[in-house]
C-alpha cells in the first residue's frame, strides 16, 4: 500500500465516520478554542526538549457560539526528541499531566469534576521532502493512566495514534500551509467495556507564521470526531487551535554572547 492510499483511507474514516457514528451512537455537538505555548531548545545537535503548555475553553447548550465560555482542560506535556536520521525523529514523553472537564451533557458519576490523567508516550515520525512540499507520518503509542470513576483511583490503557501531514511553504514568504489527518486507537482495562477500538479522529487545516526569528505562531481549524469511553455516545467538535512557539529559547541568547565576545 502506498503513501497517497493510507491518505485515501485515512481522509474517509474521517469523514464517512461521521455519518455511520451518528446512526448507531448517542451524539452532541461542541465549538471549542484550543490554546497552546510550546518552549523549546536544542541539548545536542541531535537531542531537542519541548514543552507543552496546554488550555482549552469550550461552549455551552445555551452559548453555542462562545468558545471561551467554559474552561476544558489544562495540561502540562513535556517532550524529548532525538534526530536518529535526517528524515527520522523519535520521541518520549518522560511526564505529561492532563485535567480535562468532560463536554456537556456530563456523566452522573463524574458530575463537574476533573478527570487527571498521567500519560506516557512514545513516537517516530518520518518526514520527505519533495519539490514543493513535505510529507510526513507520525506513529505513536501512549500510555495512559486517569481517574475516569473516582477521584484518585487511576485506571490504565493504551492508545496507539497514526498521523499523516502535509506542509507546503509559499514562496517569498514566512507563511506554511498545514494539513493532517490522524486517527487515534485504544484498548485496556480502561476502555474495556467499549463496543469500539476507535477513539477519536482529527482534521485539520491551518498556517503557520514566523513573527521573528525563532517565534512562530500557528491558527488551525480542526474537526474532531470522538467516541465517549462508554461507548455509547460520540461528540462532534469545531476547535479553533491556537499555537505560539518559541524556539532556541535558551541558546539563542548564548549565540548573541558568544558573538559580542568576538
């Protein structure tokens, strides 16, 4: 199977799912701003830290428009990455903490409270580029550890991830077109009374914009579609995303020393 074939298949799960989700599961419609910060810098020429600084605010039934109406989550997500080749990046996630408020209508069980959750992860991506743009996939595997039933009682599974993205720089300008569809699998003792592996998928299609050097920030429309752990139930989410990245953030400083000294 080639590249543009798992694309194909990818793009249909994402938007045939919806259909076929709608008829068999229980479903609610939610408008949502995701904003992140991402600190980033070099240890190696080949190992690089990052740190994800996460919030997203979500609608109500009555404020369908008011993305920031509610707050949804916050998380604090760090990341190593190794550049094993020139197309080939590992990477690991020594600690990642979520506290997520579940969408409307909320469970009975879980009323207004947060559900925290520990995650661990592993990933490779693999990036080609050709004339006028790149092409990348992206796999990756979590490890996930959240308090679903009660407060302080963590209960375990995985969940495996399958992105593919396309970036195309315009010519004579600090702008990049991003599109990427990935599609998110789990299983374990979390999930295990779900009538599906399938847990989310996610569309998405946006820019990004270097303000000044090593400043870069990024405006995204993503579509998701994901199944509630009980499998009963699916939302449907508009999301904003919001990213800024500052990049070198340490060494840059370093390298303007180094050259006044000169």
């Amino acid at each position: 199977m080639n590249k543009f074939s798992i694309v194909f298949i990818l793009c249909t799960i994402g938007l045939g799912g919806d259909k076929l989700y709608a008829q068999s599961l229980t479903r609610y419609h939610h408008n949502t701003f995701w904003g992140r910060i991402v600190l980033s810098d070099k240890i190696s020429d080949k190992l690089k830290w990052e740190l994800y600084l996460q919030d997203r605010t979500q609608n109500d039934e009555s404020h369908a428009a008011n993305i920031f109406k509610h707050h949804q989550l916050t998380s604090y997500w760090l990341w190593l990455h190794y550049q094993a080749t020139k197309d080939l990046r590992v990477s690991v996630t020594p600690f990642c903490y979520f506290n997520t408020i579940q969408l409307f209508p909320q469970p009975p069980e879980v009323g207004n409270r947060g559900i925290k959750e520990y995650r661990w992860a592993v990933q490779a991506e693999q990036t080609q580029k050709l004339k006028n743009f790149s092409f990348a996939n992206r796999y990756g595997v979590e490890y996930r550890l959240r308090d679903l039933e009660r407060p302080g009682v963590y209960i375990p599974n995985y969940r495996v991830r399958y992105r593919v993205k396309f970036e195309r720089p315009l010519k004579s300008t600090p702008v990049t077109l991003i599109v990427y569809d990935e599609i998110f699998l789990e299983f374990g003792r979390a999930v295990r009374n779900s009538s599906a592996v399938f847990n989310q998928n996610r569309l998405y299609a946006g820019a990004s914009y270097e303000i000044v050097k090593n400043v870069k920030f990024s405006l995204a429309y993503m579509y998701i579609l994901q199944e509630r752990p009980t499998g009963k139930a699916i939302d449907s989410i508009n999301a904003l995303w919001a990213i800024l990245t500052f990049d070198n953030l340490f060494s840059q400083f370093k390298k303007d020393i180094n050259n006044n000294d000169k």
